[in-house]
C-alpha cells in the first residue's frame, strides 16, 4: 500500500480549523447525575413533544443509566428476545465515544420492556452481557441500563463524548439531549454532549477465544455426516486495536433468507454475514460516492469460506486502519486500508488495496479517495482506482474516477457527482455494476413535515437523474425517476413512482422500467424478518402491497409484492410473502411466482425458535440479473438458538441461504472464553 500521497495530505489538513461542538458537560460519579433533557426533535426539527429525562451515574466498574419518559401515545413493546427486532419498538438508547472521535461508538439500546441491543463501530457481533429493564409507569415507562466499561474499549477517566436518545413509532419523533441546526441524525458525533467520568477505571481490554464443535447429520450427497471443531481468537494490542484469526472456520448458522424474485438486470449484490468479514468490514470501503451505481472494490461475499484467516483492525488517534489474509485451497484473498480523519473531522483521506490470487488468475485493486463535510450543509469527495492482473487487457482502460458533492438541511438535499470508470476496472473481488461508463448522477430529496394534529405526519419528494455512455461515445445507461412518499399520523405509507430506465444489452439500449404504487399498513412497526428464518421477531400486523408496470425488454412486466406479518400469541409471529413477476411477450410469458411462510417464536430473551418455507416457481424475466430459481426451487428451513451466560447453542434443519433445501440437520456449540463476544 501506498501511503506517501495519504500522509501528506494528513499533514495539511492537520491545520484545519476544529468544528463547532456541543458545549454541556455533565459530572458523572457513584452519584446520581441531575437530570438530563431530552428536549429536540431532530426528525421533524422541533422541540420534543413529549418530556424525557435520563440520569447517570457509575461505580468505577458499570455505568448506570435511568430514563424516564412520558407518552400519551399507545407504547409499542412487542418484542421480547435481545438482539431481535431492533427498531420496531420505541425505544431509548446511550451512544459513548469514550475516547471521542480517535476511538469507536457505542450503542446500547432498550425497548420499554427491557429487550436490549447493543452496537458497535468495531464489531458488527459486538454482543457483551449486560443488563436492562423496563417498566410501565401511569404516564409512560421507566428504563434502567447497566453497562459494564470492561465492555468498552478505552474507558478511562475523563471526558467522553455521548448522547441520548429516544423514539417514539408512533410519531417517528427522535428526541435527543444535544444538537444543533444542520443535525439529521441522532447519532452524529459532531452534536455530541460531554460526560466528565470522574470514577471510570481503564480495563484493559481482555484475549477472546471462541471454540466450536459441530455435528451434522447429511445425505451422501453433499458430503454426509461429520463433526469438526474450529476456532476464532481475537488479541487487544492496544486500548483500541487487536489482532484476530479463524481457524477451520464455520458458518453453518448463516440463516438469513436474501432470496427475492424483484425484477433486476444487474447481479444481485448480497449482504455479508461471516463473522470473520463483519468484524472488520467498517474498516473498509471508506470512499464517498454520490448519486452513483454500485461501486465497490471490496465485495467479500465473493470470497469463498477461506480454510484459515488472518487480521488486524483498529484506530490510533486520527488513524483506522484494517488488512486480512483469507487463505484457501490454492487462493489468496488479501485487503489492507488505512484512513486518516482531520481533528476537525471534516477531512477524511482513504487507502485501500484489495488482491486475488488462485492458479490462473492475478487481480489487484488500488483505491485511494479525500471528503470534505462542514457538517453544517456542504460536502464533496474525490476518489481514484487502479486495477490490474490477469484480466486487464489493457491497463489505460482499468481505472476509477469519481467526484461530486451536494449541499444539504434537515429537509432538503440535492447530489451530483461525475464519474469514469474503465472498461476493464472490474475488481476479482469487487462489485462493479456498470464498468465502461463514463457520465454523471444527480439525486434531490424535499421533505414537508405537517403539525402534529394533521391526520398527514410527513411527504417527501424524491428524483433522480443519470447518463452513462461508453468506450464508443454511445449510451449504456440512463435513468429518469420520481418518487413520491406520504406518511400519515395513522401510521400508512403511500410511496408512488414513475420514470424510464434503459441499460444497453448486446448493443441495444433496452427498456428496463418498472413504476408503481405500494402502500403499507402499520408501517414501520414490523420486525423485518419476513427474509430471515434466525431473526425471531414479532411483529406488529404490517401489511405491505405493491404493483409496478412498464416495458421491460421485449415485453411488458407486471410485479406484485404482498407481505404480512401477524402477531401469534405474546410471543409469536406469523409472516407471508407472496410475489410474482409477469412479462408479457411478443406469443408467450414469463411467470414466476415467490411464496414464503414463517413463524417465529421468542422463548425467552436469550432464546427464540424459527421456522420458514419458501417456494419459487416459474421463468424469471428476460433480461434478469441472475440469482433467483428457474423452474421449481423448494426451501425448508428451522433453527432453534439460545445464548448462555458463556456460551451459544444452534440447533438447526437445512439452510434458508441456498435457493433449494440442503438435506442436513446440524448440533453447533459455540464456547467464548476470555472477553465477552465481540469486544
């Protein structure tokens, strides 16, 4: 990696000016704090309708957080597993920067039963043991947390950066205890307040060790009946930076439905869920891109489960910094980034170089990219890449560049950016979804919030507007969109599109359109997990509807979605998806048709039981992206966790992943000695 054109842009950005900070500073000791206001509204950009106060204190050891707020709306607590369903409740939560901006943020997070979560910048499997309750009071609920510092890393005494929050699903308000003009999201470090720990004691951050046995029960077909053992190690280096491997890896309970029919003539880009990629996958892909198509260099989920792997991620003072080593059978994959942030943070300067190697193919991706934000309305990047290997025929054709930027408020927003991106700048382990292009992106959005006594609560208005050409000066992408989003009190969203879309295929610019209505019911109080047999929620009765039409390829394409999720019990909940995709062509059709079942039951917070099915039948569109089933693809799939005081337990039948059930039943237990999982 290069790092000559990073340091010395750090070295003139370093003199820039620092940002205009919150300024309420709050004493925390082994006494209870005075109370702290929870009194802006920073999603409609007004006072809080409703009075929230928190306390705090800390022994040395736990910090000790108690919330009380007041609502004369109906409370939403459904949900009763941790780590499940995260922002369907109301909810409050703490967000800590015990080091400020040099270190990583914190979230922890209660619903007004008691059912926690919990996040941080590191880790995406941050899961420390920690405690919360809720209770109901005459005019609201009561909410007390605590955390224990040996779960943050960097916990000394003195001043941390923090704030405090609340949402209320009722009337989307997110109250928090400091913030300022531009703000538009509760959790911006820059509107952060101040805690003075005059208690705090530094932990030294703790070796982690997790060990897993398996036993699978399989057909000869793929592969049979085994046990094998693994294990993932993560060592602390420093306060805030650590050194982690895998070793005969396993990801067996990798239970996240991604399956869809949505009509797409691009490759469907998929989310990672390895926990050897998540842990440090906030290290990576730190370049800005405005209005653009998929670009990224980095794509893990196009790395195959290595045999081994081998990495280090942290943040020294203005510096995060990232690399790994997935070994394989015959192939290498390797990614190192570092990136620099002004103590201003304003300035953010990244480099990232991502290789392949396997018998036949070399491949090997520089990025580097500078982005400017005065967190008050303005911002712009600049980003430049360079690919080569085996696969770059000719290399003044394989580069990446891109700039743009846009001016901003808490209700209006518009983005442009121009770009160039070589017809051989298609990374081995990237995701480039348009490569040969060269052209420019815009992006605008309005909102409008209404008075709390309108029956309407908010509409946004949204477009965008692109053109791409390629090598040969002729069209290969343009794209003209509107859309429109209407939300009422009674929690029902109308979102309404129209607009024309054509992609060049085969030297022909192609309509690819689709333009429609959907509405749902009880928005924003479901679980999301419709596509996920290990998520456990339960749901309000969310009820979502769709229908979209227009000329795609040679013919017309109807699509339908419809999916609700209905309470079970108190603690069960039963959801449907039903999906279909119709084009109609020149003395035939293309039909296909998506069903899927699931019912999820929560046993206790650390325990919860799932069940899904899902069938896909028919012809996909012509052109399609790829990824869904042609013909018949059935998929069963259950799964039964809990988590102990120390350890895990999977139970588990077939793999909702795959698009066809893989006949096996697997035992997995997962023991973590040493620090807490994920810190």
């Amino acid at each position: 990696m290069n790092a000559r054109p990073l340091l010395a842009a750090a070295l003139l950005i370093a003199t820039c000016p620092t940002a205009v900070r919150a300024s309420e500073i709050v004493a925390v000791n082994a006494r209870t704090s005075a109370p702290l206001t929870l009194g802006w509204d920073v999603q409609h950009q007004r006072p809080a309708s409703e009075p929230t106060t928190v306390r705090v204190s800390s022994d040395g050891r736990t910090l000790t957080v108690r919330f009380h707020a007041v609502q004369r709306e109906p409370i939403h607590a459904l949900q009763h597993t941790d780590d499940v369903g995260q922002d369907t409740d109301d909810e409050v939560w703490v967000d800590l920067w015990p080091r400020g901006e040099e270190g990583y943020r914190y979230s922890f997070i209660s619903t007004p039963n008691g059912t926690h979560y919990q996040s941080s910048s590191e880790n995406s499997a941050y899961a420390p043991s920690w405690y919360s309750e809720g209770t109901r009071t005459k005019h609201g609920y009561r909410v007390t947390m605590r955390i224990p510092l040996s779960a943050l890393r960097g916990a000394g005494k003195g001043v941390w950066e923090a704030q405090f929050v609340r949402v209320i699903q009722a009337t989307s308000e997110e109250q928090v205890w400091t913030h300022g003009a531009a703000q538009t999201n509760p959790d911006d470090f820059t509107y952060a307040g101040k805690l003075d720990m005059d208690v705090a004691v530094a932990a030294r951050p703790q070796p982690r060790l997790a060990t897993y046995l398996l036993g699978t029960a399989a057909a000869p077909s793929i592969g049979g009946s085994t046990t094998r053992t693994g294990a993932d190690l993560s060592l602390p280096i420093t306060p805030t930076a650590s050194l982690y491997a895998t070793f005969h890896p396993d990801f067996s309970n990798v239970e996240l439905d991604q399956q869809s029919i949505s009509p797409s003539v691009y490759a469907r880009y998929y989310s990672e869920v390895r926990p050897f990629f998540t842990q440090g996958s906030s290290f990576y892909g730190r370049f800005d891109c405005d209005a653009c198509p998929s670009i990224t260099e980095l794509y893990t989920p196009a790395i195959p489960t290595p045999r081994d792997g081998y990495a280090v991620e942290g943040v020294q003072g203005p510096i995060s910094f990232g690399a790994f080593d997935a070994v394989g059978e015959q192939r290498n994959d390797q990614a190192t980034s570092v990136s620099y942030k002004s103590p201003d943070t304003r300035w953010v300067v990244s480099d990232q170089r991502v290789a392949v190697d396997l018998p036949g193919l070399h491949d090997d991706v520089n990025t580097a990219g500078v982005a400017y934000g005065d967190h008050k309305h303005t911002s712009f990047y600049f980003n430049y890449g360079s690919d080569s290997g085996t696969n770059v025929l000719r290399g003044d054709q394989a580069q990446r560049y891109d700039g743009g930027g846009g001016w901003y408020s808490s209700d209006f927003s518009i983005w442009g950016s121009v770009r160039k991106i070589g017809t051989y700048y298609n990374p081995a382990d990237g995701f480039i979804q348009l490569p040969g292009a060269a052209g420019y992106g815009l992006f605008s959005k309005k909102i409008w919030t209404f008075a709390p006594r309108s029956p309407i609560a908010d509409v946004e208005l949204s477009a965008i507007v692109d053109r791409y050409h390629g090598s040969d000066g002729a069209y290969n992408q343009t794209d003209n969109w509107i859309g429109l989003d209407l939300l009422t009190r009674k929690r029902v969203d109308l979102f309404l599109t129209t607009g024309a879309s054509y992609l060049r295929i085969n030297g022909i610019m192609t309509p690819v359109n689709q333009q429609g209505a959907q509405i749902t019911f009880n928005s924003g109080t479901q679980t999301n997990n419709t596509g996920c047999i290990d998520c456990h929620g339960n749901a309000a009765n969310e009820t979502t509807i769709s229908y979209n039409t227009g000329r795609y390829g040679l013919g017309r394409l109807d699509s339908w979605t419809r999916s609700t999720t209905l309470k079970v019990g108190p603690r069960g909940a039963l959801s449907f998806d039903l999906d279909s995709t119709s084009q109609w062509l020149p003395g035939s059709a293309n039909v296909q048709w998506f069903e899927r079942v699931g019912y999820t039951l929560q046993l206790g917070s650390n325990m919860s039981f799932a069940l899904g099915v899902r069938k896909v039948v028919g012809t996909p569109p012509d052109p399609n992206g790829g990824g869904s089933c042609i013909g018949s693809c059935t998929n069963l799939a259950l799964s039964f966790h809990a988590r102990l005081a120390h350890s895990e337990l999977y139970v588990a039948y077939g793999n909702p992943n795959t698009l066809s059930t893989l006949p096996q039943a697997l035992v997995k237990w997962i023991f973590y000695a040493g620090a807490d999982k994920g810190t």
